[in-house]
C-alpha cells in the first residue's frame, strides 16, 4: 500500500513537473536571444524606404514573447516565437494553433494621422506580419527578414 501511494506521489510530481516544463518552454525560448529583447529597436528602412523623420518606427521584443511598438502613427502589439533564427508564432500558448513560421497577428490603436504617414504604417505593418527570421549583424543591426528578402532593417535607439 504504501509503494503505491508513493509511486502516485511520484507520479503526480512529475505530471506536474512535466506540465510546468512545457508551459515554460517559450519562455526559455525567449531568454536565449537577450540581444534580441534588449530594449528599443528604431526601425531604419522598410523594404529599402527610409521611414519618414517625424515619425519614428520602434520595435520591442519582450521576454514572455510580447511584441509591440510604434507604427508610425498608432501603436501595435502582438506576439512572437523564437527557434534559432527563425521567428514563429507556434507554441505561444496551448491553446494556440500552430501556424507558420512569423509574427503573431498585430493589433494597433486608431490614432489619425496624415495620408502619408498612414501610407508608410500600413506599409509596415505588412512586411512586419510576413517576418518569419532575423539576423542580428555584428554591427548591431537587426535584419527582419521574409525567407531570405530583408524587409526591415533596425537599430538600438
């Protein structure tokens, strides 16, 4: 009787462990690219354009996997994965389908702002939702890339 109590003991710690080491697994994940996450991206050009100067572009990447920052003229969050240089949204949550390598979907505030300005944020936006890698250069410069199309170049602010 009391083998068998403690082998369901054990049994429920390691279910328990088990459970914990999977929910924890983006956000180890997440923790291997601390350059990545360490502060404030401005975003220096969007498929070759150069953003305009009274409107900057910023990028955070957070540890838990958030991801948001300034378009431009609204505010955007979302989300995103890391596996090696790839990007992926898949394994967020468990609740989560898994998708294709990229950037989770994108919300943003709905501030109004010029046609020009709204022109370059919408520009944005969907080269920033089609990313699935990156490459940060010895330099310091972050590289968000489509397979292998750089689409967003950014430096530290």
């Amino acid at each position: 009787m009391r083998l068998a109590a403690s082998c369901l003991i054990l049994g429920l710690l390691a279910a328990v462990a088990g459970c914990a080491h999977t929910g924890d697994a983006a956000a180890r994940a997440h923790a291997r690219s601390p350059a990545l996450q360490h502060g404030e991206w401005r975003v220096a050009t969007v498929d070759g354009s150069v953003p305009l100067p009274d409107a900057p572009i910023t990028l955070r990447f957070g540890a838990d996997g958030g991801l948001r920052g300034h378009a431009g003229c609204n505010g955007f969050s979302g989300s995103y994965g890391l596996a090696g240089d790839r990007m992926s949204t898949a394994g967020l949550a468990s609740t989560q389908p898994e998708r294709e390598p990229g950037i989770g979907p994108l919300a943003t505030t709905r501030m109004a702002c010029s046609s020009a300005r709204i022109a370059e944020e919408r520009r944005f936006l969907a080269a920033l939702e089609q990313v699935n890698a990156f490459e940060l250069r010895d330099d310091g410069v972050l590289i968000l890339r489509t397979g292998d199309t750089p689409r967003i170049e950014a430096r530290r602010r």
